[in-house]
C-alpha cells in the first residue's frame, strides 16, 4: 500500500519565480508538475525587497504549490535547501484527502 499524498507549498519572492520554476521543473524525479500562483506577502516576517512593495506595503510573491509522496517532498526540500540558501523560501505541507483528474 502507498502512502496518501502531500501538498508541498512553496512561496517565494516574485523575482526567484524563473529560477524556482527552472528549478522544480529539473526535478522529473520527484515532481510530475506544479501549479503556480501569484500573491501578496504581509507580515512582519516578509521581506519587502524593492520600493514599489514598501509603497505598497506587500512583498510580490508566487506560490506554487505540488502533489507528491511525503518522502519524495522530504528530498525536494533538501534538495531547495541547498539551491536556495538564504533566501528564506517558505513551505508546508498539507495532507491530501483525494486526489485525481476528470477526464
């Protein structure tokens, strides 16, 4: 029996997306694809890192967000960690009840 999978969510600074989706899509390993979103970071712990988001007030962030096997985002992750040192690249995980495609 196979484990349930996992939602691996990512959120990053707009200006990482490229590489964060280069990155992601090198991993045909471990990830069969990804879906990836724009958002607005708020918060004391959010860098703001150009002056268009200190006048807005928000950091320009993506989210993206993969279905995978627990052990499989365990090696993701090691694997971001050392590509992406420094960067304060922010993730959790949520189980997933179900998960499938209609065709």
């Amino acid at each position: 029996m196979t484990s349930a999978p996992i939602c691996l969510v990512l959120i990053a600074p707009r200006q990482l997306r490229d590489e964060l989706f280069d990155e992601l899509s090198e991993q045909t390993d471990l990830v069969a694809g990804f879906t990836a979103s724009d958002a607005a970071g708020h918060g004391p712990a959010v860098r703001l890192h150009t002056a268009a988001e200190h006048v807005k007030g928000h950091a320009d962030q993506v989210v993206v967000r993969i279905i995978l096997q627990r052990a499989d985002a365990d090696r993701l992750l090691d694997r971001l960690r050392i590509s992406f040192a420094g960067t304060k690249l922010v993730y959790w995980i949520l189980p997933v009840t179900d998960f499938g495609a209609i065709d």
